[in-house]
C-alpha cells in the first residue's frame, strides 16, 4: 500500500463527486465526502446548503469538528480521496486537486441533478444565484476562520477546468498527473479550457515559440510542443494575454485543456 492522500475541491457543480468515484474505480482508494456529511447535517437542520453554510458563518464549531475529522483521515495508513473544500489545507503532504467551471455549466448540471434532495432550484437563473450566493459565503468563512484564499490557485498542485472535458477524459488525465507528482516530475498546475478563455482587445498574438523559450517556466507541456497560455483572471473569467494562436489551434489531443500561467 502506498499511503497515499489525494484531496479533490472545487467550485459548486465541478463534478468533484463524480470524478472521486471514477478514480476509485480506477485505483484502490477510499472516498471520504465531507460535503456529504454537511449535506446530511443540513437535511438533519431542515436547511438548504445554502442556509447551512450561512449558518456555519456564526456557528464555527461544525466546522472545527469537520476540520478535526479530515487531519485524523489524513494520518490513517489508507489510500483516501478526501472530498473537501479545505482538505488540501489540513492535509499538506497529499496530491492537491481543485476543479472549476464555467458557472453556466455549473448551473445546468445542479439544476438537473436530482440526487441534492434539499437544494430546490426554481430555474437556471436561480441555481447560478444559489451557487455565486454560496461560494460568497465559503470564501468569507474560510477566510475569516482560517485565513485561506480558496480561489487562489496556487494552493493546489493541479487546477482544471471541467466544463468541457469528459468525466473519464478527467479522470484519466488526473491519473497522469498523480504519476508524475509521485515521481517527483514537474507538470503545469493549471489546466483551461480554451473554450472558456476570452481573448483581450490588446492582446497582439505572436508566433508559437517551444517551451524552451519561455520566461515564466520551462515546464514542457507533454500533449503538445505550443507555449504555454498566458491569462488575467478577472473575477471568474480568464482573459489570453499571450497565446490567442495556441488556444485557437487544434492540439492532437482528445482533452479539451490547455496549461496557463495566470498573470496576476
């Protein structure tokens, strides 16, 4: 048994749950949901999750008994998949995930999910209020009680977004980059969609250069020889400061990802 400790987070509808299962099925690992154990405590409190995460602001025990639970599971001598949003904080030496997504995919998918019992949704536009409502209050929670910027992506050892990528594709890819990460073989930690990326008005495209030339990292990115694509990330959208031509071209590859370098 290799003991080894994998912590998935994420934005609300990034398929976090779904690819836990799938890498179980792929490896011999353990789930363990602490977003499911809220879930049941919520339904317990007669509340949304929404509601109960409002709730948890001014009650940070449930959190504390949550958060004491993830660093015991974090010692146990087991291969675990920890399904939390603050795992990779109490769990340091385990391989960090963290997916986002566009939030219109994010809406879609919670608005047709009918496994959430207590998340009722009246419409798409609905859903995507709860969601942005949600994350607000997660991220003053954990900012105001353990100081910790979820959003900030270099907390994690691979970020991707899943908006457009299969959930098998996903599993895959992360099964490659967990390889790498146990060899100690570094890997670009954000992966974007090119789908989602915006390109900006004063963006003026240059001829793709190999990844020997770049200034920032000299990380070669394995799917293809085209630089890596250099974003602003403004709120939740990523504006192409360098790259436009990579991010437009097709790569031979059957991931819809591309690496970044998130400017500021």
């Amino acid at each position: 048994m290799e003991n080894i400790k994998i912590t998935i987070s994420g934005e609300l509808g990034s398929g976090k749950t779904v690819l836990s299962k799938l890498l179980c099925e792929k490896m011999d690992f353990k789930i363990i949901s602490v977003g499911g154990i809220q879930r049941e405590l919520a339904e317990k409190f007669g509340m949304t999750t929404l509601e109960f995460n409002q709730y948890m602001e001014t009650h940070p025990e449930i959190d504390i008994d949550c958060d004491k639970k993830v660093v015991e599971y974090g010692l146990m001598d087991a291969n675990l998949i920890l399904d939390s949003r603050l795992a990779w904080h109490f769990v340091p030496h385990a391989f960090k995930i963290h997916l986002i997504v566009d939030i219109n995919t994010a809406g879609t998918r919670i608005f047709n999910d009918k496994v959430r019992k207590n998340e009722q949704n009246n419409d798409l536009q609905d859903t995507i209020n709860k969601i942005n409502s949600r994350k607000a209050s997660e991220c003053k929670r954990f900012r105001e009680q353990y100081g910790v910027e979820i959003d900030n992506f270099y907390n994690y050892d691979l970020v991707i977004d899943s908006s457009h990528i299969t959930p098998e594709n996903l599993a895959n890819f992360v099964i490659d980059k967990l390889e790498k990460w146990k060899k100690g073989i570094q890997f670009p930690n954000i992966w974007l969609s090119p789908k989602n990326l915006k390109p900006t008005l004063t963006n003026q495209e240059e001829p793709i250069h190999s990844n020997k030339d770049q200034k920032e990292s000299n990380i070669k990115n394995e799917a293809n020889e085209a630089e890596m694509i250099e974003v602003i990330k403004i709120e939740n959208t990523f504006f192409v400061k360098k790259g436009q031509n990579a991010c437009s071209a097709s790569f031979p590859t059957e991931l819809d990802l591309v690496p970044a370098l998130i400017l500021n």
